[in-house]
C-alpha cells in the first residue's frame, strides 16, 4: 500500500521529534515537529507544501500531539485511518 502524504511526513516527524520535550500551545502541535511534518511532506509530495499544510492543520485539529503519537505507538491501523482519511480531506 502505497502511503500518503501524510503518512509518510507523519512517520518521519514522529521519528525526528518524537523524542523531544515541548510545550503544547493550544491545538497545535510542538513547533520541532511542526517543521520537520511540512519539510518531509514537502519532499515526499515533491512541492505540494499547500496539501501539506491542510493536512498538518487537519491533524491539528481533530489530535492532540500527544495523542497522535499514543495512536502511533500503539494502534498503527488507527493512524493508517486518520492518515488516509486526512489526506483524502485535503486532495482538493
């Protein structure tokens, strides 16, 4: 199965800043894995920064980060859902 956009930045940012220590400011998302999602969906996307951004807002809003990392971890169906379902939200 192919992954999307989402999936592939999702898994590199988690991967990247996963480990790092922030604080969560409102509904979004540390800003260390803000970047590196929008860097590696760019660069799996090649440019498609504005699906980008959709679906990093998307997962914003429906996720905490705290959460969408828990569901990474532990339920990888799940986050294939989110992911497929945020992406097709985004596909214009």
């Amino acid at each position: 199965m192919r992954y999307t956009l989402a999936a592939a930045a999702l898994l590199a940012s988690l991967a990247v800043a996963g480990s790092a220590q922030a604080t969560v400011r409102a509904a979004r998302w540390p800003a260390s894995f803000e970047h590196a999602f929008l860097v590696n969906c760019n660069a799996t996307s090649h440019g498609q920064i504005a699906r980008c951004r959709c679906e990093l807002q998307s997962l914003e809003r429906h996720y905490t980060y705290r959460t969408l990392a828990s569901i990474y971890l532990h339920d990888q169906t799940r986050l294939r859902a989110i992911l497929l379902r945020t992406a097709r939200g985004c596909s214009g």
